[in-house]
C-alpha cells in the first residue's frame, strides 16, 4: 500500500496543537517531516499526515557572548552554519548531515530532524553527543499539549532530563517547535596527519593510541583502499591554538612506528565533510546502508566482514562507528548479527523498498528496554498518533 500524500504545515504551535488533536480524535498518525532528508529511513509503506516544520524557521535567540543559539526546529542546518561561522561560532557536536545519503544537497536538514534524529558527526570522541548541546526545548506532546523543557540551563523541576530524551526520539514522543543549543568558539587551527598503508588491525591501534594520548585528538577515522586513495589511511585531526596543535603534532609523530604525513588544509576539510555524510560510502544501486556502532576493539573485524560480503566501509569516532555498504542480497539479520557479536547495534538508513519493508531500521532493544521505551512512549503520546508504524515491517 502507498503512503498517503496528505500534507501541512502549521503557521506556529497553536495551530500544530489543533492539528495533533485532530489527527489523534480522527485515529490518523502523524509523521514530521522537516528537510526530508531521512524520509528512507524506517518503514516506506505507512499511511501518514505529513506536517511540515517548514514555518519554524526563525531564529529566535542568539547570543554568541553566552554561547547558546535558540532556533525554530525548522530552520536549516546551513542557516545556523552560516549565522555560526559569522561569530567563529559552531556546533561542537558537528552535527551529521543526512542530505547526501537522501540524494541532495548538502545543508538542508532541519535542526529538529538532526537533534529527533541524536546523530554526531566526527567529533563525537572528543566534544560528545547531540544530546550533550541540548539545553532546551519546545514541542508539542502526542497528547496534543504544548510543553517546554530545559531552557538556557539545565535543570528540570520534573526529575527527567526530558531535553536529552528528545535526542534521538525519531518524533515519536513529542513534535519539536524550537531548540536552544550550546554552541562553542571555532578552534583558531586544524591541523589532519594521514598514516597510510595500514591494515585494520593497525588502524584500529593507531586511532585507540592516538586517542588515549595526551594529545587531545578532535577526531579519527580510517579509510579502507579505494574510499578515498588507493593506500587505506588513518586520519587524525588536531584542533585548537597553532603553537598547541604543533605541540601535540609532535607527540603524536613520536608515538609508535607509525609515520605520520600532514594532509593540505583543503584536502582535509574535503575529507571531513565527506565522513560527516558518509558520502565516502561506495553505494551502488540496490544497496543497504548501515550504521553500525561497536567497540572500538571490535570494529578491525567488523570491517573484514563487511568487505568479505563485498561491501563497503569506513569507521569513525576512532573505529567505534562503522559506515557500511552491503549488497541486498545480504539480509538485515545477518548485519545485526554482526553487530550483537562486537557488542553493539546496527540501524537500517536506507536501502531497497522491499528491504526496507521488512526490516525494521532500529536495532531490536532488550525487553526490558523495550518495556521502559512503551512506558515513556506512553506518557507522551497515549493514543499512538506519533508516527507509531515507522520503526515496525510490513511483511
């Protein structure tokens, strides 16, 4: 069965609490859609009413002497980069764009979809997670209420720290309408070293030693063969004032055998953005993606068994996540099984629409997990109109 055209998009939250009641009285679910860029993600055959954060799209505070940024969840990720690298501003979390995975330009994913979605870029190892800059938060509740939580501090009177409960919600608990972020001061230098020709194995030790050290590494990602160049190579990126990134280029240079080149400013900031969108993949028509988080002492396999059912992949957050690529004929339990043997959780991003049909995009949770999840979902949004079929299969 197709999925539903019905579409709107509320002028403020007034009008989006009517729209909630409606759709809860009629029995209609409701799924938010903000810059589309994640629309392949979960189950494609679901009857829906699409509402649009498209008109909360202001930016409503922006303090850069306070370092906190409150935007309408429907304002881009572009806009807020933009306003951001105006003051030498940024998000710490370097938030991961979906729009290259979803066929499109770069930019255009929504700050609700991005902080509904809980998904960190490449500095993750070093400045934490989406949930971790979320001060924060108003939204519509699938009660059909209009809620705050958070604000320019982190306290919450009701024992929950609701705001780090919207991270990675998938809209199934409340509809953002604004967010106060934590921002933070550009580092003043970057500086990537490059160490080629190394085996899973030994890019795995590499990143761990790189990262245990005292050189405060932002970031560490290995490249397989054929991804970026011909050699595999592990990335390192160093950030901060010139003569401290100098400093702990050397330290780092003086730990292990491993040689260790600079890569060109603009190379690297070509290389970064490119795994911040998993845009390194090698995605050939017909293929599943998915992300793939493990322990880092776990991922040299993980990687082996990707390729050895001729996939793709590259590791992140110094090999804790892994981007893979693998055929259609490769099904979804297989990867998950994968992932449970390393101790840790797969998630489907996109693939076929008969794949996706029949596996459900998030990692099968505990039961007793499961059950905590129900009761939270429940509190929220008791009648279920919150897009509550996108995480379930169809056949």
């Amino acid at each position: 069965m197709a999925a539903a055209s019905q579409a709107v998009a509320p002028a403020d939250a007034e009008a989006l609490v009517e729209i909630v009641n409606s759709a809860a009285a009629r029995g209609t679910p409701i799924q938010v859609v903000g810059g589309d860029t994640k629309a392949r993600i979960g189950c494609p055959d679901r009857e829906t009413l699409r509402v649009s954060t498209a008109k909360f799209d202001r930016i409503i505070d922006y303090d850069p002497s306070e370092l906190v940024l409150t935007a309408g969840a429907g304002v881009t990720l572009s806009t807020i980069e933009t306003l951001l690298a105006a003051q030498d501003q940024m998000l710490a979390f370097e938030p991961f764009d979906f729009a290259t995975l979803a066929r499109g330009p770069t930019g255009r994913s929504t700050i609700g979809g991005i902080v509904g979605a809980g998904f960190a870029g490449s500095r993750r190892v070093s400045a934490g997670n989406v949930r971790d800059h979320v001060l924060g938060f108003a939204a519509v509740s699938g009660r059909g209420e209009g809620f705050v939580a958070g604000g320019r501090v982190v306290k919450n009177v009701t024992g929950y720290d609701v705001s780090k409960l919207m991270c990675g919600s998938w809209g199934q608990l409340a509809i953002l309408t604004e967010i106060t972020l934590k921002v933070l001061p550009r580092p003043r230098a970057s500086l990537t070293l490059i160490a080629r020709g190394l085996d899973d194995e030994s890019a795995y030790r590499s990143m761990t030693l790189a990262l245990r050290s005292q050189a405060d590494v932002a970031a560490a990602a290995y490249l397989p063969a054929g991804l970026w160049e011909q050699e595999s190579f592990v990335a390192l990126r160093l950030e901060g004032f010139g003569p401290s990134v100098e400093a702990r280029a050397m330290l780092l240079q003086e730990l292990g055998d491993v040689r260790l080149e600079r890569m060109a400013g603009d190379e690297a900031t070509a290389l970064w953005l490119r795994v911040r969108t998993a845009e390194l993949l090698r995605v050939v028509d017909g293929a599943a993606v998915w992300r793939i988080c493990v322990p880092a002492t776990q991922g040299a396999q993980v990687c082996r068994t990707i390729r050895g059912v001729e996939g793709s992949a590259f590791a992140d957050w110094g090999g804790a996540l892994i981007w893979a690529s693998v055929p259609q004929t490769v099904g979804a339990q297989r990867i998950r099984d994968v992932a449970e043997r390393a101790g840790g959780h797969a998630t489907l991003i996109d693939g076929p629409r008969d794949y996706r049909s029949n596996a459900p995009a998030l990692h099968p949770e505990s039961s007793a997990v499961s059950a905590l999840a129900k009761r939270v979902k429940a509190a929220f949004d008791p009648a279920g109109v919150l897009d509550p079929r996108r995480f379930e299969v169809t056949e």
